[in-house]
C-alpha cells in the first residue's frame, strides 16, 4: 500500500496543530441503562490517540454510533463514550453536543495543546451517510474545518462510502492510524500466502451474509468449517431436517452448490444443540444432525462437533474465525462458540478474530484476547477485505 501513516505525520510535527481523527467508536451500549457493554474499540484508538496527545496536538475525535436516520436521538449519543475515552486516556475529553453546529466549533476553538475533543455522533448528520456526493461533501467541509490533518483510525469503517471516511481526506492531509494499518497488514497475510494448512471458522445468522467470503476463501483455503445459524441451510442442502431452525430456502440450492465444488473442503456439525424456543431457559438437548425433530430449533453446535472442529483447527497454521457456534449470549447456548475460540487459542497457528460478534464473544466468554494473534475490530470490514473488494476508506487514504 502507497498509504502515508501516523508515524509520518508525527515526523513532520504536530505540536499546535489540529488533528481530526476518524475513530469507531460504535460500542454496544445497554438498552435499559445506557452504560458501555464492551469498551474494545475505544481502547483500540488509545495508540493512536496517545501518540497525538503526547505531541502536543488538538485532538478532535469523530465517530459514529448505532443506526440513527440523520438527526440527533439521544439513544445514539457519544456522551457515554466521551466520558469511558476520558477514563482511558487519564485526561478530560471535552463532548461537542454536536458535530459541525456551536458546540462543536467553541469546543475545538477551545482546545488546548495535548487536549481531545469528540464530537457528536457523526450520523445525527444526513450527510456522512448521504448517497448524493453533494450532500455528503458539504459536510466532509465542514468536518475538514475541523483539522489542520486528517487520521483515519476507524477501520470498521473503511468499507463504508462515508462523509468522515472517503470525502474528508479528499479536503486534508491524511494518514493511516496504527489500528488501520495494523489490521491492513494483518489481513494482507490471509490474502498472500498463509502458512497451511490454512483453516476457516465461519458462523454467524445467515449464509448470504457470507456467501461472498465463501466464494472467495474457498479456492484458498484447506478447510472451512461452518457453525452458528447458517449451517442450518447447509444441512437442508443435505435434505436434513432442521426443525424449526433458521434457514435461508433460497440458499438452499447455493449451499448445495458450495458443497459440491468444496473438493470436501467444508466441514459441518455432526450435532447440535436444539431447544424448544429461542430462550434463554428453554429446555434443550443435543441430538445428531439427521435427528433434528421438526418442532425444535438448533441454537449451538454439540461436543461432538466441537471435537470434529478442534482437531481440524489442531493441525492450522493459519486460522480466521468470524461469526459464533451457537447464541453464545446465553450461557446454556455458548458452549460451541467457547469450545472453538478455546480450540483456536491452543492451536500453534497465527490467529485472526474477524471484528463483530466474534469479537464480542471472546470478550463476553472472559477469554485472555492475548491468546490470539489478532482481533479485528471491522466484521464487515474484514470481510470485504478478504473478499477482495477495494474498501472505499483505505482507497481514499492512498490518492
């Protein structure tokens, strides 16, 4: 990548100057109290924001959070998150309760050398979404004036054609963060050439969801295992009943397709884990996959599959897991996800956590995250990168 990086604009001085960095900071929040259910990716901007702090710039935070439709709700706010970032960084963080209005233009006036400012949630603004290129670059201007340097550290981000990631660094010098270039760098070894045996973990709802990756990973990889609620459509692809299990009837033929043309690549669940309702005190058993009765629904992979996956994931010496085994949320239905993170983490391979749920899981399982070789914080993103699709945020850091 011809991409300029943090360590370049460090070089150059930034004592003074205004920074605008691009962060994700779209953590899941708890719907009754408001309070931060998982910090991860407000600690993984710390590198980047610290190196700026400690040079003297005027740090001014931008991000977005959750889904609003253009306009402020407070639901949506980054109030709760200006005061967790203040914690981790050992300094106040001053909250603009906007992002482009009064608030906003005081508090960055205001700021002092080594000082950070987060602005609103950049999607109370119909612009940073905005599909008319007009719409959207009247608000990367107004964001650009803003900062005298534009970082892009958001790489949950990238993939999205955004105001605050594709037009702003059109309007600004820009350089990869440390997190962005981290995950560049790590992602590019399972697109190169990996280490082999190179093993797949893939889960999650649903199978369109990653019908993309399958079509790109399975030339490469040497096998891909398939949990979580998309194997269901695999199995009726087998003529298995499901139950009533989630299943995906236009994937059906797609997914016997896949199989087909795996060479036996693709390795399924043996058993599974079925309940009589999506609970969480459901009362449930594990059945094999040709004995899924028709009035229940398969919520985890079963022991025996988590074996079968284990000892592939024995013999890896390069390992991508996204998406979970079962609904890992409830603890009678985690069991598969934490046998597999578990298996991943004995494995004497290098280890990527693809962002999302699979990263939710291992923190919400208490797994030691140092246990594997990286943990994306961009699901989507991650994605699309070993897909091959160019990601609209990294193509704008390298014009």
């Amino acid at each position: 990548m011809s991409i300029r990086t943090l360590d370049d604009l460090l070089a150059e001085g930034v004592s003074g100057r205004r920074v605008l960095v691009r962060a994700d900071l779209n953590v899941p929040l708890d719907k009754q109290t408001g309070a931060i259910t998982d910090d991860g990716r407000i600690r993984a901007v710390l590198p980047t924001l610290g190196a700026l702090v400690e040079a003297g710039a005027k740090v001014v935070v931008c991000s977005h959070l959750g889904r609003p439709k253009g306009a402020p709700d407070p639901q949506f706010s980054l109030g709760p998150v200006a005061g967790r970032l203040g914690e981790l960084l050992g300094a106040p963080v001053h909250f603009a309760t906007d992002t482009v209005g009064d608030s906003a233009r005081s508090t960055v006036a205001g700021l002092a050398d080594g000082q950070v400012a987060l602005l609103e949630n950049l999607r109370f603004n119909a612009g940073e979404t905005s599909k008319d290129a007009a719409e959207r670059g009247a608000f990367a201007d107004q964001l650009a004036a803003f900062g005298d340097a534009y970082v892009d550290d958001a790489f949950g981000a990238v993939h999205r054609k955004h105001a605050s990631v594709f037009d702003v660094p059109a309007r600004l010098p820009h350089v990869a963060g440390r997190l962005v270039l981290r995950e560049v760098e790590v992602l590019s070894k399972l697109t190169g050439d990996p280490e082999r045996p190179y093993v797949v973990v893939l889960g999650g709802s649903k199978v369109s969801d990653k019908l993309a990756v399958i079509e790109a990973l399975l030339p490469t990889v040497d096998r891909l295992l398939i949990g979580g609620g998309m194997c269901f459509t695999f199995l009726k692809a087998q003529g298995l009943e499901v139950g009533t299990s989630l299943l995906e009837k236009d994937m059906v033929d797609t997914c016997r397709n896949l199989l087909e043309r795996s060479g036996g690549k693709i390795m399924l669940p043996v058993d599974v884990v079925v309940a009589d309702a999506f609970a969480p005190d459901a009362a449930h058993d594990t059945v094999r996959v040709d004995g899924i009765p028709s009035h229940r629904l398969g919520l985890d992979v079963g022991p025996e599959t988590v074996a079968g996956f284990s000892a592939a994931l024995s013999q890896a010496k390069t390992i991508f897991w996204n998406g979970p085994m079962g609904v890992f949320e409830m603890p009678a239905f985690a069991a598969g996800t934490r046998g597999i993170a578990e298996a991943i983490t004995k494995a004497d391979a290098f280890s990527v956590v693809g962002g999302g749920d699979s990263a939710a899981a291992v923190r919400a399982l208490g797994l030691d995250e140092s246990s594997f070789g990286h943990i994306s914080t961009g699901g989507g993103a991650s994605l699309e990168y070993l897909e091959g699709k160019t990601l609209p945020g990294i193509a704008a850091l390298e014009n």
